[in-house]
C-alpha cells in the first residue's frame, strides 16, 4: 500500500494517539486519521521483518501497564490487548508482535523488540520508532 500519500494528507503535528478528536492547524484530528499512520507503522516493522526472515523478536525493557476501566472504554482499545501478556524477556510471534506494537503506539505498553544482534525495534516519545538491522536490506 501506498502510504506516502496518505501520510502527506495526514495532519503533521500530532504526538500521540491521545489528541485524537483535537483541533490541530484548524482540522480536527481523526480516528481514522491516526489509523493510517499506525498502520503504516506496523506495516513498515512487518515488512522489515519479513526481508529479515525474522519470525519472532524478544521482548525487552517491558513496562508494566495496567489498562483500566477508563482505557477499555476507549476508541484505541481493542479485547486482544487483554489478551496478550508481556514479559521481560520472552519471544513472540509475528502475530503477537503486530498487537503489541499497536499496544506501545497507543500508550497502553512499553517495550523494546530484539533478535540477538541483528535486529531491533525501539519506540520513543512523540511516536518516533527506530529499527535496526545487521542484514544488507539496500535492495530491498
């Protein structure tokens, strides 16, 4: 999918999935707005991940979240965050990877991704992530 343009139509100065439904340069700031970016974040990890031949990543500085109430009553929130467990050293799938990333971009965990030393993803503040790679991924 094309993301570059529907990134370029995106409002550019959002930080967090928390200002959903705020007015940002005179536009209110999208559900479905945020959804594109996300999406094409995950995306990008998955991809990466796939010309890595990676299945798996372990789990890493994992913060312990709780989701209240408050958060499960939430448009970000969906059943399968409940679901999933993390933990301080344990390996997840390519499937589990996917929902926990949306879990981190959308404040409800925090936690680093590894494999060995040849792969990373890290997420920052201001919905910055970092991926890293040993592989020779030029070509791709």
């Amino acid at each position: 999918m094309n993301y570059q343009w529907q990134i370029n139509n995106v409002l550019d100065e959002w930080t967090c999935p928390s200002e959903i439904g705020k007015v940002i340069k005179g536009n209110e700031f999208t559900f479905e707005q945020y959804l594109i970016v996300e999406n094409a974040y995950i995306d990008t990890i998955m991809e990466f991940l796939k010309v890595v031949e990676q299945q798996t990543l372990r789990a890493i500085q994992v913060s312990d979240r709780s989701i209240s109430q408050e958060d499960k009553r939430s448009v970000l929130y969906e059943q399968k965050f409940s679901d999933i467990g993390i933990k301080e050293d344990m390996t997840y799938s390519i499937i589990e990877i996917r929902t926990i990333c949306k879990m981190i971009l959308r404040n409800y965990a925090d936690c680093q991704f590894y494999a060995k030393d040849h792969f990373f993803v890290h997420f920052s503040w201001d919905y910055y992530m970092f991926i890293g790679s040993s592989h020779d991924i030029s070509g791709h």
